[in-house]
C-alpha cells in the first residue's frame, strides 16, 4: 500500500476538509524472518468504455429483500436510485480508489428542537485489502480434498490447502466435516480519519458479490460473521499445500506454526456479531449486506482488536453447494466494510 490524498466526500461535505493519509492497516502477522501474509489486492474502481460501472445489492432479511442499484458515472461520481420509488440519492464523489460514498437520505436528529442524535447519515464503503478461504475436514478417509471447486492439490485433505491468492471460491457443507470460512481484512485508516474529523461512527455492514447459485437447497442460507480476535496471514498460494509464509484451517500462521485459537479455524478464533443472509434464487454478483454490528473495540485498539471478520455457516447448517463468493482478487467485486457515519 501506498500514501494516497484522501478526500473522503462524506467527509468534505461535512467538515471542508482535506486530508491525506497513509492507510493504517494492521501490522503484518510476521514470522521469524520477518515475511508477513501476501495476497493483498487493492480493489480499485472499473469502468466501460463509457466510464460507468453499474452493480446490483440485495440488503436486509433473505428472499423478500429490496434490490437497490448502484451507478458510478465518470471518474468517481455515483448516484444510489431505490427501485422501489425511484427517488434518487445526491451525487457524490471520491479520490479514493479504495473508497465511495453513498448517501442513505436518512437521519436522527429532532427537527425541531435540533436535540440529540445527527443529521444526513452517510454510507462509506471500504474496499477490503486482504482475505482468504478456507475448507475443514478432508474427504475419502480424510486423506484427499474432492471438493466442488477442485483445488489444485486435491490429493491432500482439504484443511492443509491455503486460498490466500483466490479470486472466488464456492462455500459449501459437505460430508467428510468439510466447511467453507472466510477471513478478511479491512484498512483501518478510513475509520480513524472520519474519527479524527469529529464523525460519529453508528454502525457498519459487511459486503460482499455473490455468484452462480445455491444447490442442493430450496430456501435461503444463513453464514454467520464473527469478529476475529487474533492476527492472521493471508497467504499466497491457491488451493495449494500451505506452506510459509501463508495460513490454512488448523494455522493463521503455518510459518511459526501458530495455531488458532479454539481450534475450529478463524471461526473458533472469533466472536459472532451479526448474520448474513443469502437470499434463496439470487442473481449472478448480486451483491448482499451483512446486519449491521458496532466497531467500538475496533476504533479504541486497531492494533489488538481490528483483525477483520469471518464468514462461515452455523455448526448445525445442513449440507449445502453455495452460495459462490467473489475475493480482494476479483478487484471491484471484493468484499466491502460499509460504515454508516454521520455529524453529530
């Protein structure tokens, strides 16, 4: 990562300040020498030849969500349209790739006595900068991994293989104990810069693209998301042995050999905050929103607190093939923090 002028919009409304910063990302989980996890992508904006990217986000509980789209015209100018009443949001625009705003047209504050709570509530969508899979278990005697996307060393059980480098990947219960996580990892400088400029931070969501289907069910699918309490490396390999310096389902670190916490992976090193539902008969990249959870102990001790999220099914979800999830290497389809934020 480099140093880059920030000009958060939501941020320059507000206050008419311009700020530039480095990007405070967690301190690498190093090993004994020193290397720390690879694989990380800034996701950056895309466009057509017209200089317009366009996606589609289903937000809220399951099936009966309401779709809302998403257009960015020209360098960096988005408009956020509800499809339901066709009422367009203000245009907004940012100098941070790695960043967008979106106005949410709503706000707290009593109007008349102008008491309490905070006006024009803003979306600031934060492009991950790091994640990785991961797969339990092994299959056919717990020696192989024959799992839906075949990994490229599908003659070991599937808990050795690291996905620090994978653009998308299938989640899926499946016999053998095999179940899909997966970690990531968000800059911590875009939340400490709208702190610093007198923001107050209410909530944030988690975002991610989905694709192809889910099988083997008829109905939605719930993924938990549970803030990890410990540092990890991502890695650098895909759907290969882990080695070093990477990760896998029984290390955060295969390197030094540091294992995670609970042993279950960076589910058992982490603490559930908030659900994610995967609406049943979803279009290929929709993209879905977690519910939304507080960041208090990220905002008081990045360093020891913020090491990002995970996503994995419930130890009682039946076997399942899906939804498919798109990584940080998929560049404008990587996941996404969402933070709602707001002048108090």
């Amino acid at each position: 990562m480099t140093c880059l002028d920030r000009t958060p919009p939501s941020i320059v409304a507000a206050v008419g300040v311009i700020l530039c910063g480095c990007p405070m990302d967690n301190p690498g989980f190093f090993d004994s020498e020193g290397a720390s996890g690879a694989g990380t992508t800034d996701a950056g904006t895309t466009t057509d030849a017209s200089g317009t990217t366009s996606s589609t986000t289903t937000t809220g509980g399951g099936s009966g969500s309401t779709g809302t789209s998403t257009t960015t015209s020209g360098a960096a100018t988005s408009s956020t349209s509800d499809m339901t009443t066709g009422v367009s949001a203000p245009d907004t625009s940012t100098s941070d790739p790695g960043t967008t705003t979106e106005s949410t047209g709503e706000g707290t504050s009593d109007m008349t006595t102008g008491v309490g709570g905070c006006n024009d509530q803003v979306d600031l969508v934060i492009d991950a900068i790091e994640d990785a899979f991961f797969l339990s278990g092994a299959t056919d005697g717990g020696n192989y991994c024959k799992y839906y996307d075949p990994p490229a060393d599908a003659m070991s059980p599937c808990k050795e293989l690291n996905y620090g480098i994978t653009a998308a990947l299938r989640f899926a219960r499946m016999d053998g104990g095999i179940t899909s996580m997966m970690a990531i990892r968000f800059p911590h400088q875009p939340i400490a810069d709208l702190k610093m400029l007198g923001q107050e931070i209410l909530d944030v969501r988690v975002r991610v693209t989905l694709y192809d289907a889910l099988y083997n069910t008829n109905k939605d699918v719930i993924l938990n998301v549970g803030k990890i309490k410990e540092e990890w490396v991502a890695g650098t390999r895909d759907g290969k042995v882990a080695g070093d310096p990477d990760s896998n389902f029984d290390y955060r670190n295969v390197g030094v050999k540091a294992g995670w916490s609970g042993d279950d992976g960076p589910r058992g090193a982490s603490a559930i905050v908030s659900k994610l539902v995967i609406p049943y008969g979803y279009p290929d990249h929709a993209e879905v929103e977690s519910e939304a959870f507080t960041i208090e102990d990220w905002i008081d001790d990045p360093l020891n607190k913020n090491h990002g999220v995970v996503l994995t099914y419930s130890e009682n979800q039946e076997l399942v093939n899906g939804p498919g999830i798109k990584a940080v290497e998929s560049g404008v389809l990587g996941p996404k923090l969402v933070v709602r934020h707001c002048t108090p």
